[in-house]
C-alpha cells in the first residue's frame, strides 16, 4: 500500500461513545475531479498517539473499478478531519 495522507470529505455515523463509522467519502483525484466511494466494509479499527495526536485508523475495504480494494482512513479525534492514509 502507498501512503498518500490526503485530507477527504466525510460521511460518517458516530456510536453514543463518539466512536465514528465511516459510509461514503469523496476524494480529489491528480486531474483535480471528484470521485465518491462507500465503504463497504471496516476490516479493522484502532486508536493510535503521534506526536500528541489521536487518531483513529480504519482499515476498509470497497469496491473500486469492479476490484475489492483495501486501504485506510485516518480520523483525527482533536480536529475532526478525515484521511485518505495508504492505499
């Protein structure tokens, strides 16, 4: 997997504990397009410190171009923002 750690907009769900649950997010691609994508299945979720930061990482996996594809969101918990980290 390339690390790439693109900021994505969002649309998730959150447990009554403040636990988010991705659905759909929507990507910038290089020709500066859009492409939206579900999230069809959160494979792994766990909760990391860097350099003071907690983030989230969600280990998923979607359906891109008719391939089942893996990769991994980051949410950073202190300011709310969405990752595309590795894919």
């Amino acid at each position: 997997m390339k690390v790439l750690m693109k900021p994505i907009e969002m649309i998730a769900w959150f447990t009554e504990q403040g636990i988010p649950n991705p659905i759909k997010y929507r990507a910038s691609l290089e020709d500066q397009s859009k492409i939206c994508i579900t999230v069809n299945r959160i494979i792994t979720r766990k909760e990391e410190k860097l350099a003071g930061n907690r983030m989230i990482i969600f280990k998923c996996q979607s359906i891109l171009d008719d391939i089942e594809r893996i990769y991994e969101l980051k949410y950073e918990i202190n300011t709310c923002k969405w990752y595309l980290f590795k894919m």
